[in-house]
C-alpha cells in the first residue's frame, strides 16, 4: 500500500489528472495528434465515486479507426526498420515518464473505474515494468534458432507483424494496455489501441507519455468508443494485421467472427471462474490471507480471482468462519482512501448484474453469510461484499464470472471430487491449489484444465512466464519474449544448401 501519501494528497492528485478532460472533450490520438470523431460524436463518462461527470469522450467509429489504422500502417517501416537497441532506448523512456507520473496515472484511474488506490499505485509502476520489460528484449526480438539437418543450414528469424489492434477492458486499464502494447511496440509492430469506453482517461495518458517520450507519429494510436462502433471497425480493418484483446469470453467470439473475412491473428485473454482448492493438510492461516485477497481485491474485477472456494469437509467450519469474520471487516469506500479496501464498482450496468447474485443464491438454496446491506441501494455504485456458503457446483453463483467481490463456497470430500468439482466449468484461466503433500501438489497442479496454476501462493506475476487461458478463458499466451513475441511477430525460416543432397530429376534426357 503507499503509505506516503493521505486522502486529501490523492484527492488533490486526482482533480488535476482528471481537470484538462473536464475542460475540452477527451480526443483520439491519431498519427502524433489529438482529433475528434470525424463524425463530431462524443460520449459522456461518469465517475464510479458519486455519479459525477466527469467528462466528455470522443466516439470513434469505422472513419476514426480507418485513419489510425492508416497512420499505424505509414509508421510501420521506419518503426520496425529501426534497429532493436533504438526501441529500447524509446520504450524505456516511456518507462521513465509512467514512473514519474505513477501517482497521477493511478490516482485518474480510481476516479475513472472505482478501483482503489492501495492497488492502482503498484498497477502504475508495473505498467512502467512491463515497459522495461521488453524494452529489454527488444534488441534480440528478430532472432530465431538454428536447425541444421544433413544437407542444409537451416535458420529461423522474426519480424514484426505490422500494424495490430490492441482491445482493453475497464478492470485495471492502464495495466493491462500496457501489456499488450508494450511488447506490440518492442517486437516492431505499431498499434491502434481501443480503449474499454467505460475507462478511457488512463489511455490518453498513455498516449501522451508515448508523444512525450519521443515514440514517432503513427506508432501508438488510441480510439475511443463503444464496442460494436470502433472496436468492430478495429477488428475488420485490412490493414490491422492482429488483434490482442482481452474482455469478455462472449465479446471474443464475436471478434473472431468478426476478424475471420480479414484472416486475423488472435490472441484472446478472457473471462474466469477460477478454483481455490483448500485441502485440511494445508497452512490455513496463509490459505485464508490468500483466499480473501484474490476475490476482495479489485473490487474482485479481475479475470484471475479466485471466485469459487472448494473447501475440504473436514476444515470447512473452522475455514468458514475464519472467512466470515474477516469479509464483515472488509472495509468499503472511497477509492482514493489508503484504508478503503473495496471501491465502487465501474458502473450502474455492472453493479446491478453483480447485486443480482444475492438473490440467484439464495433461490437456488445456497446461504447468503454476508452481503447486503448498503449493496441493495439500486442508485449506489457500492456493493457490499458477499460470501455465499452451502453451493453446489452447478449453481450458477458457481458457474458464471460475476466480476465483483463475491465469493462462493463449495466443500468437497476428496482429491478425486475437488479435481472433478474445479473441472467442471466452461472456463480454464487460473487454478489455485493450498496442500502440504508435495505429491498431491503435483498431482492435483497435473489435472487442473487452467492455463495457470498457483500451489501454496495467491497470484503473483512473473513477467517471462507463460500468462493466458484454456478452454472459454483464451487463445494463446503473453510473457517473456518467446509468447508476447511469437505472437506480435512472423517466423521465416531460411534453408541453404550444401548442394550436397540429391535433387530428382525429371523429364531428363538420358
Ligand atoms: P468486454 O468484453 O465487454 O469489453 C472489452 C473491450 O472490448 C472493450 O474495449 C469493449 O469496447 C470492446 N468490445 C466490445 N464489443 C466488441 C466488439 N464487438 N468488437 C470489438 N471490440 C468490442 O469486457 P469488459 O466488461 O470490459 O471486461 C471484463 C471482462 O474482461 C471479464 O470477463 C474479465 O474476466 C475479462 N478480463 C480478462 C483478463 C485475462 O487476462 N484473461 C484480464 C482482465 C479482464
């Protein structure tokens, strides 16, 4: 948490982060400059805090999109032409300037998404970290492996894709566009980044860092808008060769369809109903820290929460009331408070469907232990956190991604039904499992369908490791320069002969 800083500090951070939005429409930034809609459309955006406004957005459609995708597509050759020690340089200038705007970039993203401060300060920094992450391997991003045979040399090299399209949801923005747009720029490709248009302020600063920084006209560009408007257009430019996006399971597909006449690359991070498994031989005390922070923090707007608890039988009790106690003390407020622990939730939409649980839980006969209160004020952005006992797996409190502060607890007797119980969903993001038995640990990390496993941890990012799901939850994975890269770059292999191997010869005239 930072603790430098007070209540008031970050208000005052806030205000002046947010005030040049407030003032003039927010823009797009296409080819090195702000620009409106060509349409003259905006869109208003409110702040989760109290309903205010707080500002207006431009709205992007097809014509804003075809003209980023157009700037993106004239920057590609001198940005990929450069050479890897020249986009490092660049990119770690980009790091430089997050870093010295950390405070202001998170404290517009708690007014912006209702996330609270104690988190959006580290998800600034890491933003920079990925930045310097790979701007690092930006220097050997084209190289490729050597595959000699008897006959040949054989080698592999990369290059970057062209221009992509870079698609973010509202939960932590700035972090996750820096995911995606950071390791796009280091392979060489330029990006049209949308935005989510429930969280755009963070991507405007992202742009005027990249300006700032010295990043060349057309090779970061950001459109704001609505989904089914400028993300669609973005998905079916000829000219975007790729799209990252990472949302909704539902929202994926579509951008599949979408992309399929233009034959687009994919890579899809999505939703999650991930699984913590407590076993009774486990250290409970850092299962319980652990199981609380990963659905109560972020205002459990986040794609790896642990959502459902499958919890062993023979410690279900104890755990359940550990649990209990410390959820009622979960203290819930203003985002920019240090001490507030949950925040609003993005919006009206989004709270409604996250309050909708209390009452699907308690119809289908799961116990409601804490939750409502202040959560069932319809006008409120705040919903209390909720902790569901008695479920069984084919709830649809167990089921579905609800996407807030809401934990559903399922017992289970044995290895057996804990595995069958944690398989048994559409999705395959994240599984965390809590044992002291080495050999269950691997038994159980083995047959867990989920792209990421945590044993004994709660989830903790590692920038070279593999990041993305199975099943509903994605396609493909980012991290380390062999995944970001192998996807924001094509493999070529060259082959040259020793002109040693025989050739056959037909239609020869003996
Ligand atoms: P969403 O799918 O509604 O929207 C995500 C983005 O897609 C937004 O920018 C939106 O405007 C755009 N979009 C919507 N329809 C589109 C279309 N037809 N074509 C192109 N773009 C379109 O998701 P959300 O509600 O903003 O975010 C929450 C979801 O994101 C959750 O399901 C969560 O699990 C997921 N998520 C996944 C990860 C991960 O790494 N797997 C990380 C964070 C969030």
């Amino acid at each position: 948490m930072a603790a430098d800083k007070t209540f008031d500090d970050y208000r005052a951070l806030a205000a002046a982060s947010i005030r040049p939005f407030a003032d003039a429409p927010l823009l797009h930034f296409i080819d090195g400059r702000p620009a409106a809609s060509a349409s003259g459309e905006t869109f208003e955006n409110n702040s989760p805090v109290d309903a205010t406004l707080l500002g207006s957005v431009a709205s992007g459609d097809a014509a804003d999109i075809d003209a980023a995708a157009n700037a993106a597509h004239e920057a590609f050759a001198d940005w990929s032409g450069r050479s890897g020690k020249e986009r490092k340089k660049i990119l770690h200038r980009v790091a430089d300037l997050i870093e010295s705007r950390a405070d202001d970039i998170a404290a517009a993203e708690c007014v912006d998404t209702g996330q609270t401060i104690r988190f959006m300060s580290a998800a600034a920094i890491r933003g920079a970290e990925n930045f310097r992450f790979f701007a690092d391997h930006a220097p050997d991003a084209n190289n490729g492996r050597s595959m000699p045979d008897e006959h040949h040399v054989n080698f592999s090299s990369r290059r970057a894709l062209g221009p992509v399209g870079v698609i973010t949801p509202w939960n932590t923005p700035f972090m996750l566009s820096t995911w995606k747009i950071a390791p796009a720029l280091a392979a060489g490709c330029t990006v049209v980044h949308k935005p989510a248009e429930w969280s755009p302020y963070t991507a405007a600063m992202l742009s005027e860092i990249a300006l700032e920084a010295g990043l060349p006209p057309g090779v970061l560009n950001t459109v704001h808008g609505f989904g089914e408007s400028a993300g669609k257009a973005l998905t079916e430019h000829p000219l975007i060769k790729a799209i990252a996006f990472v949302g909704e399971s539902s929202t994926g597909s579509m951008i599949q369809a979408q992309g399929a006449p233009t034959l687009k690359r994919v890579h899809f991070e999505l939703g999650g109903k991930n699984p913590v498994i407590v076993f009774d031989d486990a250290d409970l005390d850092r299962a319980l820290d652990a199981v609380i922070f990963m659905i109560y923090s972020l205002n459990g707007e986040r794609c790896t929460s642990s959502s459902r608890l499958l919890i062993q039988s023979s410690v279900h009790d104890e755990f359940v009331a550990g649990l209990t106690e410390r959820v009622k003390a979960l203290k819930v407020g203003h985002p920019l408070d240090p001490s507030t622990e949950i925040g609003p939730l993005i919006h009206p939409r989004h709270c409604a469907k996250v309050r909708s649980y209390r009452a699907k839980a308690e119809a289908a006969g799961a116990s409601v232990i804490v939750g409502g209160g202040a959560s069932s004020d319809p006008d409120s952005y705040y919903v209390d956190p909720m902790l569901f006992t008695g479920a069984r797996n084919d709830m649809d409190i167990a089921q579905e991604e609800i996407f807030g502060p809401v934990l559903t607890v399922i017992p289970f007797s044995d290895e057996t039904e804990a595995v069958r119980l944690a398989n048994d969903i559409e999705y395959g993001l994240a599984g965390y499992l809590w044992t002291g038995d080495t050999g269950r640990a691997q038994r159980v990390a083995r047959d867990l369908e989920a792209g990421m496993i945590w044993v004994n941890s709660q989830n903790v990012r590692h920038l070279p490791t593999p990041f993305g799901g199975s099943k509903a939850s994605g396609i493909g994975r980012d991290g380390g320069p062999e995944y970001s890269f192998e996807f924001y770059m094509e493999t070529k292999n060259i082959s040259i002969a020793y002109d040693s191997h025989a050739i056959p010869k037909l239609g020869h005239i003996s």
